[in-house]
C-alpha cells in the first residue's frame, strides 16, 4: 500500500462489514495506487468514494482485469525473461528512440540492434554485448556496459514497459488486485478515498463488580479483528450497533449479453429500388449531457458528551486472595487503569461506539478496546425458573441500563467483593431497557414444586342445535416451597409459565410479566421458609347430542342442575320418541327379514315342483306345494301392506323428533 494514503478512520458493523477511510496528499496529475483482495473487488467497486478535497479532480479509477496472468502478459509487444533481461529487452525494440548516457555525455537515437562482439582483456578476450544505435545519419555502436541510464523517448513503448512490469508486480500476490486513482491539477493537494469491505464482526465482552454498600460497576471492551494487509495506525475507530442491509453484488466480473445470431438471406437478384422523395424535414439527434452525482461527504466528527465524572474516595484494603499486601480496591485500580471516554450517538436504528483516542492495530491481529466503564442501576437476586433447575434459583444480576448507551450482547464477568463468581451471557439491550443477568447456581437456597389439577363445577349450560353444552373450568395449583438457607435476606423472583391460563383472583399478584412466564417477587428472610401459591384456571366444556341423550343421563343433569324441570320434560319427551323411532324401526327390520325368508322358501318350493314326475304320489305332493306357496303368498301381501305402514309411522316420528330436537333452546348461568 502507498504511504502518502494510508488508512485514517475504521468504522466496524456487527453484519460483517467495515467502512474505511484514506486521506493523503497528491500533487499534480499524480497516480496512486490501492492494493484488494480479489474477493473484496465487489464490494469495493460498489461503494468506493474518491474526493478531491483542495479543487482538483479525479479523472478516472482503473483496475486490474479479471483475466488471467499468462493472458494478460500474452497481450504485451514485450517479453522480459528472468535471466538476460537487459538484453533480452533491447533486442525486442528495434528502432524505438532511446537517449542513453554514456561516460559523462548524452547521445539520441534510435536502435538499431544488439550485438555480441569479443574484447580483448588482457591475453584473452571476452565476449560483451554491444548497442547499435541510429544517431543523425550516422550508425554508432556503445558497449552496454558503459551506459549509466538509458531513457525510453517513445510513449508507447515506455507504457508498454510499464504495463508488463505492473502485471509481473500484480502477479506477487496472487489473491491481489490493484486499483489505480488517476487524478489532475495543481500542485498539492488533499485526496479523500472512502470504501466498505467485508470484515469480522466486532465483539463484546463485559465485566461487573459488585460491592457492598456501592453501585453495581459495569465494564466494557470491544474485540476487533484486522485480518487485512495493512497495519491499522494511529485511526479513528468507530464501532456500529445494529443492522443495516448489506449484500454482495457481482460488478467485478465481465458481464456478457447473449446476442441472437442474424443470417444474411440468399435471395434472386433484384431491380435496384428507387426511394421516394420526403416532404419533411430532416430528423436531428439532440445531443445532451448526463450529469453524474458526486459521491457522499465524509461524516462529520461526533462531539463528546460533557459531564464531570463522579469522584471516589479512595481506600486502601488488602486483595482478596493476596499474600496479606496492602493495595488500591480492585474497583479503583480499574477504574484508574482504563479511563474510558467513549463518544456515543443514535444514527436512526444504529448506534454508533466512538472510540476517543487513536488505536493501532497490526496486520493479522486483534486488539481489546475499551468502550464502557461506568456505573448501573442494579443489585443481586434470585431468579428461580423449574425448566432450567429444578431444586435452585440462579443468582442474578438485575440490571438496568442506565448507562445512556446501547449494550451489544456478549459473555459477562461478575466479580463480587474481588471474587470471581460466575459468567453470563448478556443480551443487547437499548437504554433503560432491564434484564436479568443470572451468572451462578444459588445452592443456599432450595425450592421444591407440587402440582395439582381438577375440574370445577358446571357454571354455564347452553341448550341449542341439538347439543347440550356444559362449560366448566379446569383448575390448576401449583405451590412453590421455597428455604432460604442463608443467614442473609434475599428477593427471589419465581417464573411462572404462561400456557395460555388465566391466574384465579385469590392468586398472588405478579410483579412482572414476560412472554412466556409471570414473576412473582417474594422477600425471603434468613433461615426461614416461604410458600408461593399459583392458581390458575381454563375454560373446558363437555357436549351431548340431544339425539342420543337416555333417561338415565336426564336424571342425572337435572340431579347437577345443568338443566331445569320444564327442559327435562322435554328432554324425557325426545326420549320418548327416539324409542318409538327405534321400535318401529326394529319392527321393519323384523318384517323385512321375515319376507325375504318367505321369498327364499318359495324359490325351494318351485324348484321341488318342477323336478316332481307323473304319478298319484307325484301329484299328491305337488298339490301340497302349491297349497304352501298360495299360503306363502297371502302372508306376503300382509307383510308388505305392514311395511308400507310401519315406515311411514317411522319417517312420520323421526321428523317429529328433530323438530322437537331442533326447536328446544336453553341457557343457564350456574
């Protein structure tokens, strides 16, 4: 990377991105260049800014092809091998003008070739390789050797040259591509570059302290990662919060149309046409400039909040864990070793980490920034949930961020009077937002659960459509029996599932509610035990189909006051009738069967007929036959007559029975 524009300001995002600034100083038609990685050219070319900042301009921005090397070099006049490359050179361009300079004088001309020609050196001779070069009309001939500088007049061989050597250089790094900022005017002058690359994801990690008497104290620190190519000094870093849209956008690669191919059609020759003349005028193309919008202005500097920060009085106490040492409060020492003023702003959803001092961070390394040290509104409590432990609350932080600043989520430290006592992991949280933040297992207190269910008593009954619904409440208890083991007062906060339950009046009234679960507070004094008791209840319903309602369950309904007198008439009614329905039912079944027993008999009877022979015996026994079937036969008329009538006074008490069904209504409030 160019020094005179090195990086001056980084700007992190927590969706995978970084924005990047460069400022340096160009003069005149000056080029510079910018190394990328191949994968970053995207998104660079998607969001690079390039400001002249003192009135020149930028007159284009190149870049490296996305062809390969041994293609582009193939492109080339010239070739330079690794050995002989002088040479090699100057016999490739024969009659390009040169101006060498050669002892203490300078000569133009053109060349005319390279030759080798032996030299004596004493009794032998060596063999030096010699330019003939085209001067005036005269033909002059110099050993290489001797020539000190040797400038190329042509322009298009001279960038020729250039273009070899910076695709040789470009090749180095492979996974490189360069980027050239071509700029113009006068004299010196500031230029602005500004892009978005992809980057790690800034971290956060917290630590609390806790002490006795004092203000919960909250810590925080931001990892960066610069997994780029080139150190980080001395830059302004600002960390994002939120997340904005971001997405990758293919502007790098060669983008290729498919054209449709076009035949020329064979035809038979033709008499030339003659056009006829126009009476119009002739059309004209406007021609019109497009006006191209400069990119954005850098964004201005945040100002610092004001505020003189609250002072402590310092106090001198052995370490917890020392070897019996005086020293400063680890709570002092922190606050003294990391002074920490962050400049904090909203940016619409965003919210924006300014870090006040410069940070460096090298190539291929990762740095620990402190963003936040101040005190919160909080204190220690238990909070006791049966799906994460069953027998122990969890020791918690309830936290209030009352920081003024938005806290990403990340793992959390707690220390309590200079003692490491757990981890947490914390959610993002926006100013004022409270949490809390369990860190430990809270073994000295113990808690144990009872369930209970029941169904209560009927309170609504409602008689419609043919369905008898009773509504009643399904009832649940669940006690809490908490013990409190330590000597000291605690609050305890108990979770309570919301499934979807109503809490009963004479139920504790919770001191919070999530989506998922009621907290209920209880004070829990020391060495004692407290009993919590949730109530809760559910609608729950039972349905009866009329239809099918028996005496049996009439006695019982009214015996539970579902129903009243006048409708258990009513319901011994239907009663009634749906028997007299299946009675008659029954009896059509009954002479149904009957007569296709009738009809199976007579079909034996006419088959013994005709397989009877002549004879008095014969005609004996076809005679009772037909006695039997002329009997068969009168039963049969009776039958059907019978049919005829039992289904209609069937058909006629169904349409009396859903109509008494249908037309009975009832409601009752129990």
């Amino acid at each position: 990377m160019p020094t005179n524009l090195p990086i001056r300001r980084v700007v992190l995002y927590k969706h995978g991105v970084g924005y990047f600034e460069r400022r340096g100083k160009v003069s005149g038609n000056e080029t510079l260049n910018l190394d990328f990685k191949a994968r970053d050219m995207n998104d660079v070319l998607k969001s690079l800014t390039v400001l002249d900042l003192s009135g020149g301009s930028v007159s284009a921005v190149s870049y490296d092809s996305t062809k390969p090397l041994e293609q582009l070099l193939s492109e080339a006049t010239i070739r330079i091998p690794a050995d002989g490359s002088l040479t090699a050179l100057l016999g490739q361009i024969k009659g390009a003008r040169v101006r060498a300079r050669v002892g203490g004088g300078q000569v133009e001309g053109a060349i005319i070739g390279l030759d080798s020609l032996a030299v004596a050196a004493g009794d032998t001779s060596v063999v030096r390789p010699f330019l003939s070069l085209l001067v005036g009309g005269s033909l002059r001939t110099f050993d290489v050797l001797e020539i000190s500088e040797l400038e190329f007049l042509d322009e298009a061989v001279r960038k020729d040259l250039e273009f070899y050597l910076a695709t040789v250089l470009s090749s180095y790094k492979k996974d490189s591509k360069r980027m050239a900022i071509l700029t113009a005017g006068q004299g010196e002058r500031e230029l602005f570059v500004s892009y978005v690359l992809e980057s790690p994801v800034w971290k956060t990690s917290y630590r609390i302290l806790l002490d006795e008497g004092e203000a919960p104290l909250l810590q925080g620190w931001a990892l960066v990662d610069n997994t780029g190519d080139e150190d980080w000094v001395d830059v302004r870093l600002s960390l994002i919060a939120g997340l904005p849209v971001s997405f990758v956008h293919d502007l790098y690669n060669p983008r290729y149309m498919k054209r449709p191919v076009v035949e020329v059609r064979t035809e038979a020759a033709a008499a030339p046409v003659i056009p006829e003349e126009s009476f119009g005028g002739a059309d004209r193309m406007m021609e019109g400039a497009v006006a191209v919008a400069g990119p954005p202005a850098p964004a201005p500097a945040m100002a610092a909040p004001g505020g003189p920060r609250r002072a402590r009085a310092e106090k001198e106490r052995a370490l917890v864990g020392g070897a019996g040492g005086g020293g400063p409060r680890l709570r002092d020492a922190m606050e003294q070793s990391v002074a920490v003023t962050t400049l904090t702003k909203e940016v619409g959803d965003l919210f924006e980490y300014g870090v006040d001092r410069p940070v460096t961070v090298h190539r291929n390394q990762s740095a620990l920034v402190p963003i936040l040290h101040k005190p919160f509104e909080g204190r220690r409590v238990l909070l006791y949930n049966r799906s994460t432990r069953e027998k122990n609350p969890m020791a918690c932080i309830e936290l209030k961020n009352t920081t003024g600043l938005t806290l990403e989520g990340g793992p959390v430290t707690v220390s309590e009077d200079e003692r490491y006592v757990g981890e947490a992991m914390l959610d993002t949280m926006k100013p004022s937002d409270k949490r809390f933040v369990p860190y430990a297992v809270e073994l000295g207190c113990v808690v144990s659960v009872e369930d209970r269910a029941e169904d209560g008593p009927v309170f609504r009954t409602v008689v419609s459509r043919g369905t008898l619904v009773v509504e009643y409440f399904h009832v649940r208890k669940t006690k809490y029996l908490v013990r409190n083991k330590a000597t000291r007062p605690q609050v305890l906060y108990v979770e309570h599932p919301r499934t979807g339950w109503e809490l009963m009046k004479d139920a504790p009234e919770p001191a919070e509610t999530t989506e998922g679960f009621w907290r209920f507070k209880r004070e829990l004094a020391p060495t004692a035990q407290d009993e919590l008791v949730v109530v809760e209840r559910t609608r729950g319903q039972r349905q009866y189909l009329i239809s099918n309602v028996g005496l049996d369950e009439v006695t019982y309904f009214v015996s539970s006051r579902y129903i009243d007198r006048q409708v258990a008439d009513a319901l011994r009614e239907v009663v009634e009738i749906r028997e007299r329905v299946t009675a008659l039912a029954q009896e059509e079944q009954r002479l149904s069967t009957e007569r296709s027993q009738l009809f199976t008999d007579q079909e034996r009877i006419r088959s013994n007929i005709e397989s009877l022979k002549s004879g008095a015996s014969q005609r004996e026994l076809a005679e009772r036959f037909v006695a039997k079937l002329n009997e068969q036969e009168d039963r049969l008329e009776v039958i059907g007559r019978e049919l005829e009538r039992v289904a209609k006074e069937r058909q006629a008490a169904q349409e009396q029975l859903n109509r008494r069904v249908q037309a009975l209504t009832y409601t009752a409030e129990l």
